[in-house]
C-alpha cells in the first residue's frame, strides 16, 4: 500500500502522487527510467511560478462491485 498525501483528478481518473520533482533537476532522457523504477503510469508536468515540475502519478483503480449481499 502507498501512503497518498496527494491526489490528482486528471481526466476523469485519480491518481496518488507517487513523486515530486523540479523539471531542471533531472536529465529528460532518465524520466522515462525513473518513471518505471518508481512504478507509476504517468509523468505529468505543472507549471509553477518556480519553474517546472514534474508529477509521478500512480492510477487508483475504480471499485467494481461483485456481488451485494444484503443486511
């Protein structure tokens, strides 16, 4: 389980932010790399008044209801 202080609403999906990072601390060719290593399914990027960063984001899956067993 992911211990989620954060989540985003983005295209009608939620996610748990996974990691933060400042766009200019990291070479743009290793996101792809450290998006895998950190398991998520996106990589999004905010604008900041600061610069740039990145959103590592981890798709919180919809509840499906199998069976209703009544009170």
């Amino acid at each position: 389980m992911i211990n989620c202080k954060e989540t985003i609403n983005y295209q009608g999906d939620l996610f748990y932010v996974r990691k933060k990072i400042k766009e200019n601390q990291i070479n743009p060719e290793l996101i792809d790399s450290l998006k895998k290593y950190l398991d998520c399914d996106i990589v999004l990027k905010q604008n900041h008044q600061d610069g740039n960063i990145l959103l590592f984001l981890i798709l919180i899956p919809v509840a499906e209801i199998i069976e209703f067993i009544p009170k």
